[in-house]
C-alpha cells in the first residue's frame, strides 16, 4: 500500500465517527417502539381473556336460571357479566335468548370493548376493538328418584328418612319446574 491510499483510508476514518451512535440511536428506537406495542397487545389479550370469562359466566347464570323467565334471565346474566368484568371504559353487551327446540332454552351473550393502547397511538392506533361471544343451552331434566323397599331399609327406620328426603328434593327450588320431570318410584 502506498502512501496516497494510506492518506485516503484515513480520511474516510476520520468521516465514520459518530456512525455506530447513529447506528445504536436508531436500533434503540425500533427496539423500543416494538417493546411498547407488545405491551399494547399484551394488555389487549389480558382484556379479551377477562371479558371472555365474564360473558361465559353471564351465559352460565342465565341458563341457570331459565325458569324464571327472559326478562330476568337478562338481567342476571348482565349483572354477573358485569361483575366480572369491571372497567371504566364502555363495554356493549347484547343478549338473546332463543327456544330451538321445546323445553330447550338457549342463552346467547356477545359483549364489545376497546383496550386503549399506550404505545400504539404512535403508529396512529389508539385502541384495538375487543368482541366476544358467548352460548349455554339448558335442556330439560328428566329424573327419576328409585327408592329401596328392601328389609334392610325398613329394619334401620331409613325409609322414612329416604320418603321425607324425596318429597324435599322435589319441591326444592333448584330443579327448574317448567322444564323437566322428575319421578319417584
């Protein structure tokens, strides 16, 4: 190497400092800008997994409860959706509550949020829109009770006792009354 094109790479030397700080600036922002939106998302899927839950509960108590009518089978499942799911921002529930077959009632919930982000406005995304369904079908019971006659009930008074604890469980108010049967033989 001569001494004409030592002169010259030792110019260009001189011309690359500062390039790794430029370098190192900008890969710290990409890093950064996609640290933020995995934050957003994140929060998002959190929020989806939450208001998913609360609207299976909803549905759950709602079919729960088909005997007691559509009116108050919305309400409940409102209520414990929205006990659930509790926020300050807007959430839209919608519920239907549809008979596809006779005895059979459906409870159908869909519920739509916004999960605000904290980094993704930067790329003009303020919030991501969140939307959930949710269905539980309660078909009819049917019950028998079978009670034992047998020598051994009778000799220990438990048949007595299996009489009285039938005639309870079939006026309890856990058994939907509308649709179901329930037999003792």
């Amino acid at each position: 190497m001569n001494t004409r094109q030592r002169r010259k790479l030792s110019r260009l030397r001189k011309h690359e400092r500062g390039t790794v700080l430029v370098l190192l600036a900008l890969s710290v922002v990409a890093v950064l800008l996609v640290l933020g939106l995995s934050i957003d998302l994140g929060t998002a899927y959190v929020q989806h997994a939450r208001l998913s839950q609360s609207v299976d509960a909803g549905v759950l108590a709602g079919a729960r409860n088909t005997a007691l009518g559509d009116a108050q089978i919305t309400a409940i499942a409102l209520k414990v959706a929205k006990a659930n799911y509790q926020t300050n921002e807007p959430v839209n529930y919608t519920v239907s509550i549809p008979m596809p077959a006779p005895d059979t009632r459906r409870v159908s919930r869909s519920a739509s949020a916004t999960a605000k982000g904290r980094f993704a406005s930067i790329i003009g995304k303020s919030a991501l829109d969140l939307s959930v369904d949710g269905e539980a079908t309660r078909y009819p019971l049917d019950m028998s009770l079978v009670l034992d006659l047998s020598y051994s009930l009778q000799r220990n008074s438990a048949f007595d006792d299996m009489q009285a604890a039938s005639s309870a469980l079939r006026t309890s108010k856990n058994l939907p009354t509308s649709t179901g049967l329930f037999h003792v033989i």
